[in-house]
C-alpha cells in the first residue's frame, strides 16, 4: 500500500539553515546537510529545501548545496525558491535535485511548468501555491504571500495540472504558523479536484492534526518545519502514532 | 568498475552518488568499449520512453546491450526500456523482458509517488531481505505481471516492482532513493 508521507522543510538562507538552531543532538544546526540527515535517520520520507537566500549573487553557494546534499542524502529531496526559468530549475537538476519547486515565477509566466515538465518529466516539477481565504473564495498569492492575484486557488491548481505540473504543495496562509491543523477543506478541495498528488502545508502543531489531515483524504503527503526542528514532535514518534491510527505510514 | 550508461537520461548523478556511498567506483559512459570491460552496467534513467528509446539507437546502444553477459541493472524508465514495449510515446522498447508498459488509469493519484511496499520477493537483488519493505516510486507507467517479475507491488492493481531473467536486472523504483532498504538492494546487485 502506498504510504502517505512526512516532510520536514528545511529554509535555507546563504547556504545556511535559517530555523533549527535548537535541534537537539546536532553540531552544527546551521548546516543543511547534518539537519538533512538526522531527518533521514529519524525517518523523514522526503525533505525540502526552500532557498530564502534574497540576493541573486549568493544563490550560486545554492548549487553547491544541492550537489553536497545529492551526495550524502538517500531519499529524495526538492529545492524551492526563486527558481524562474528552465536554466535555473536545470542547473538544479543537474546538480542533483530529484524535484523543483515553482511559486510566484509560475503565476508570472505559466508556461515555465510546460517548459520543466516537458524537459525533465512532470515527476519532477513541483508547483507550490500559497493560498488564503479572502471573503469566502480561495485565493492564489505571490511573492511569499505578501501578493494577492486574480487566481482562483481550484482553477489554478487545474491549470498547473493540465501544463503538466506532477505535484502541488498547498500552503494555507490562515493556517501556516498558527498550529492549529491543516486547512482540510481546502487542501481536501484540491486534491480531489485533480488527479496529481498534494501536499499540505501549514498549521501542523499535533500529532492529531496529520491523522486529520490523512484520514478519509485524498492528501498525500504532509509538510511541516518548525515542529520538527524545534523537536516539538519526533518524527518517529509521529510516525509511530499514525501506525497506530492505521494510517498507512512507512517504519 | 560500473558502468553508468549515458543517453542523456535525467538525473543520472544520483545513481553514481549512491554507489559512491557504498564505496563504489564508477563512470557515466555512452562508450561501447568501456561498457564492455565494466563489471556491472546500470541503465538508469528519468524521461519519457520514446525520446530514450531513440537515443539508445542513436548510439547504437540497443542491439548492444541485449548481448551484454555481465550483471545489468535498469532502474525505472531503464526498466521500463527493457520491457517489449511502451505506451508512453507508443514504441517498441528492448524486449530483455516479456512484459509491456502502461499507463496508469486515472483510478488514483497519477504519478504513483512514494514509498510503497514490496511483496512475492524472489530471486538475487532481494537476498537476507524477507519482511515487506518500503522502497520509492515515482512513475505513470508500470510493467505488467510476467514470468520474470521478481518482486510485486500493489497500486490500483498488483505490478511488476521488479523483473530478473538471466543476467538482466530491473528496478521500478529507485534504489538510489530508497534509503537503506535501497542500499541493501544495491549491494545485493553489486556482489553479484
């Protein structure tokens, strides 16, 4: 049976981890390789990197990351951020990402998900949407949700789909930081409006909140970072309690 | 030494990181001689199977490597290459294994993405393996059941995980990715 997932999210800022900095039993919490690998060891099922580095010049140490990362890491990994053309997301690629992540670069210019697509396969081309409930509608917003656009989150998930998109990460903008559970309504919505695989992004806080989020869904996978790195919730010990919900759960 | 074979396949370096790891040496080669003299050959591979199919004949490589007699690993679309044919771009792949590839019906989520378990083990690539184990998928097309299926796995229907007929070895799913499951896997095809 296909098991649903669990994925920390790793922010990295200069080459650095930006959270993390109390993870229990690291050196260095700062490197994004030794955080990668205790969530390896914990039991992570994948990881994503989201480059937040904010000048141009600095994303080159990115690609050196992400080669160091393909070396050493054994599950597979996504790399998000700032990535607005096929040479960026090949670069990437080439240095040994198993997936991109798109956002804003993607509302600007939708057919940057064909061009992926089409290049390396939809396996690999993650769109993310971050989506906030704006008098009663699901709207799509840009620019790390600082941006609100006329995209309808339903109609826009259909469309990155159709440009050939083989994953959607949905962040809730109400949920994210409160820890107070996913947006199932929505992420729910999605996912059972298209035929590729979602992952839910945003107000996990207990382990009861991924049993909601994976019970009687269609959700395929849950993202959370700070629960994880603060060690709020072990992974395995979140594993171990969706086991015992029987939700199917890879040990 | 391993030989990774080079026909402009995606993400070809994971697999040469992974046997690093395990403290394997090997080159990313398109050339017949060094092909030839490896060891062990692996055809990985992540693209579509007509545009991969048609560079195997560019280089020449598909009569070429049915004749290879050392171990050869495919892994997911070098798997699906090696069956008798291919929906994904509707053409006639190597036939190393009496199997056809299709595409998932639209009964669940397609690509079948994540990690999956593995039933009806048989044969070398699964040896001091015997509990179900969890491996990574991520794929549209599957291999039918066949004679040569080596390992199950079940989504929308039962598929072939695996195959193994002679010399030939093919994983669906990606060692490379598989954590340590993965790794055992990959060390079982690397002492062969």
């Amino acid at each position: 049976m296909l098991k649903k997932r669990i994925i920390p999210c790793l922010d990295i800022m200069d080459g650095r981890t930006v959270k993390g900095i109390n993870f229990v039993g690291i050196r260095d919490a700062g490197d994004p390789i030794e955080l990668a690998k205790k969530y390896v060891e914990q039991g992570a099922d994948e990881l994503v990197f989201l480059d937040i580095t904010a000048t141009i010049e600095k994303r080159a140490t990115l690609i050196e990351l992400v080669k160091r990362i393909a070396q050493e890491i054994n599950i597979p990994f996504t790399v998000g951020g700032g990535i607005n053309s096929l040479e960026n997301a090949a670069r990437l690629i080439k240095a040994g990402a198993d997936k991109v992540s798109v956002n804003s670069s993607a509302i600007n210019n939708p057919q940057l998900i064909k061009d992926i697509a089409d290049k390396f396969g939809s396996q690999c081309m993650v769109v993310a949407i971050d989506t906030k409930l704006i008098e009663d509608e699901w709207m799509v917003f840009m620019h790390g949700g600082r941006t609100i656009t006329p995209l309808k989150t339903i109609e826009w998930v259909q469309e990155v789909e159709r440009l050939g998109a083989g994953e959607i990460l949905l962040t809730s903008m109400n949920n994210d930081g409160t820890k107070s559970g996913f947006a199932l309504n929505i992420t729910s919505k999605v996912s059972d409006s298209i035929n590729i695989p979602v992952i839910a992004s945003g107000g996990a806080g207990l382990k009861k909140h991924f049993v909601d989020l994976f019970k009687n869904t269609t959700i395929s996978a849950g993202l959370a970072a700070s629960i994880f790195h603060y060690g709020e919730i072990p992974i395995p010990e979140l594993k171990q309690y969706l086991l015992e919900q029987n939700i199917p759960i890879r040990l | 030494m391993i030989a990774i074979i080079d026909y402009n396949a995606g993400n070809i370096s994971s697999v040469q990181n992974a046997l690093k790891r395990l403290g394997y040496e090997s080159i990313i080669t398109r050339d017949k001689e060094q092909i030839l003299s490896a060891d062990k050959v692996i055809l990985p591979g992540v693209g579509e199977a007509s545009t991969a199919m048609s560079y195997l004949k560019e280089y020449e490589l598909d009569a070429f490597i049915k004749e290879l007699k050392q171990p050869f690993l495919g892994i997911c679309l070098g798997m699906q290459l090696m069956c008798n044919s291919s929906e994904e771009g509707t053409v006639d792949c190597l036939g190393i294994f009496n199997s056809d590839v299709k595409l998932f019906p639209p009964k669940e989520k397609v690509p079948h993405i994540g990690w999956n378990s593995l039933s009806e083990l048989k044969g070398d690539l699964f040896n001091s393996m015997n509990a179900p184990k969890d491996v990574y998928f991520v794929h549209s097309f599957y291999a039918e059941l066949c004679e040569e299926t080596s390992a199950n796995c079940d989504y929308i229907f039962p598929f072939s995980a695996a195959l193994q007929k002679d010399n030939f070895y093919a994983t669906q799913f990606h060692p490379e990715k598989s954590a340590g499951v993965g790794e055992q896997i990959l060390k079982n095809f690397l002492v062969l």
